[in-house]
C-alpha cells in the first residue's frame, strides 16, 4: 500500500509539475506577444502623431502671411478662399496633387484644407483641417485635426487636437486609429515674425488602437522638444500602457536625427521615425 501510495503521489506531482510548466509556458508566450503587440502600438502611435504633427508644420508654414506668401518648402499649390488679408475665417487649400517631394524629402500626396477663423499668430484663432487623399511617403492620414492658438505674453502657444484620426501603413493592408491631444508652447524664436526659428514644448496625450481593437494609451511625462530646424522631435520622453505592460520612448538628447529609445522592461529597440 505505500509503495502504491508513494507511487500515486510521485504521479500526481510529475502531472502538477507538468501543468506548472505548461502554465509558465503559455504565461510567457503571452507576455511575450503583449510585448510584441505593445512595441506596435507604440511604434504606430508615434508615426501618428508625427505626421500629424507635420500637417501641424505644413499649415503654419503654407499660411504664416495668409495670402501665400513665403510658403516654406511644402512644394504644394496653395490657394484661398479670399486673398483680403483682413477677411475671415478663409478656407486654405494645400494641394499636393498625385505627390510632389519636398526639399526635405518627404513626398505628400492629395489635399489639406484648412479653415481660419483669424490670423495664425492672434491669440483666439482656431483651425479646422480635414483631408482628402492625403498621405505622406504613402502613409495616409484621415479624421479632423484642429489647431487652436492659446498664446500669451510668454510666446505663442498651441493646443493641436486629433479627432477620429486614422493611420493607413503603405499598401492599405495595416491600419490604426488614434485620438490625442498636445499643447505646444513656444521656447525659442519669439522675438522674430517667421517660423523657421522657432522651437516648441510639446505635452499631452493619446489613444492609438489596432485594427484588432488592441488599444494603447499614451501621456508625455518629458515635455518633448521640436525645433524648426529639425523634422523629428530631439529630446524628451513619452510613457505609454497596454494591458499591463508599461514603455517609454526616449526621443534622445537634443540632437537631431530620426531615432528613438523603446524599452519595455528589459527589452529596448531602436525606432526609426517617420520622417
């Protein structure tokens, strides 16, 4: 009877030893592919909100005079609703056409029409983007974007708004949605009446979601730093959670180039950014 005893036991621990193994297993795997799924996310939220972001610099730059003048480097045909520099709110139409590469090598294709309620620079004024067709280097972009000038007396200040927005990956076969909402404040080049010298402050925050409906929610706990000079953000460092699964992406040191730092617990990639 003891030796059956002993016999029954050594099985059943074999078996729970077995079910354990398989149990951590399946564990890791599935952290694993939540890792993998948040490394996504993360890298899609940041091709969003850097795209957007250029629709943020193609507007400011096409319509700093509002009557198509000194029109920065967008190589777009810029037309207006009305050219009376004194007339609002005014429609701005930035047509790319079938695709057109800028000096900066970014190739936009379609339109981005902008409505104005008054004069970029004025505190108070609100802008109102739709797009039709758009896309850059083949990603395109749909929903609303807004632009709201928050300006003080300490420089220009930004609240820039995604509504509804969505992500399409070159070949239409990988898509993603993303809301969020940033303020930028201006930190350098207050004192002169062009973009082109100006640096900003970004903060905010930000949902981007699969086609899968996996959702990843975003919030800037470094305020990142965006030079005119400079196509990509050089500094600063934004948190995101999927699951329960919690990342960084560390946009450097203040230099410019077009990489950032994943990491996700021990696990750290290199992120070539989008433009």
């Amino acid at each position: 009877m003891t030796l059956k005893l002993i016999s029954k036991v050594a099985g059943m621990l074999i078996g729970i030893a077995v079910i354990f193994n398989s149990c951590k297993k399946e564990e890791e795997k599935n952290n694993n592919n939540n890792q993998t799924e948040a490394a996504e996310l993360s890298v899609a939220n940041n091709i969003a909100e850097t795209l957007y972001d250029d629709v943020f610099d193609v507007v400011l730059q096409d319509g700093q005079s509002n009557n198509v003048a000194g029109r920065g480097n967008s190589c777009a045909t810029v037309t207006l609703s009305n050219t009376d520099p004194d007339t609002y709110p005014k429609t701005m139409t930035i047509d790319f056409g079938t695709g057109c590469t800028s000096t900066n090598g970014l190739t936009r294709k379609g339109k981005i029409i902008a409505t104005l309620s008054g004069r970029i620079r004025t505190a108070g004024t609100s802008i109102a983007i739709s797009f039709e067709n758009y896309s850059v280097n083949d990603y395109k972009l749909e929903g609303s974007f807004s632009i709201t000038n928050n300006s003080g007396n300490a420089g220009l200040s930004f609240t820039t708004q995604t509504t509804n927005g969505k992500l399409t990956y070159p070949g239409g076969a990988t898509f993603y949605t993303h809301s969020g909402t940033h303020t930028l404040t201006q930190t350098g080049g207050a004192g002169t009446v062009t973009f082109l010298d100006d640096s900003f402050s970004f903060t905010g925050n930000g949902t981007t979601s699969s086609s899968a409906g996996n959702s990843l929610s975003t919030s800037i706990i470094t305020p990142l730093v965006k030079n005119a000079t400079c196509m990509n953000i050089v500094s600063g460092v934004e948190q995101f959670t999927y699951n329960n699964i919690s990342g960084t992406l560390n946009f450097g040191d203040g230099s410019c180039d077009n990489l950032a730092l994943l990491t996700i617990g021990s696990y750290q990639q290199t992120v070539l950014l989008p433009r």
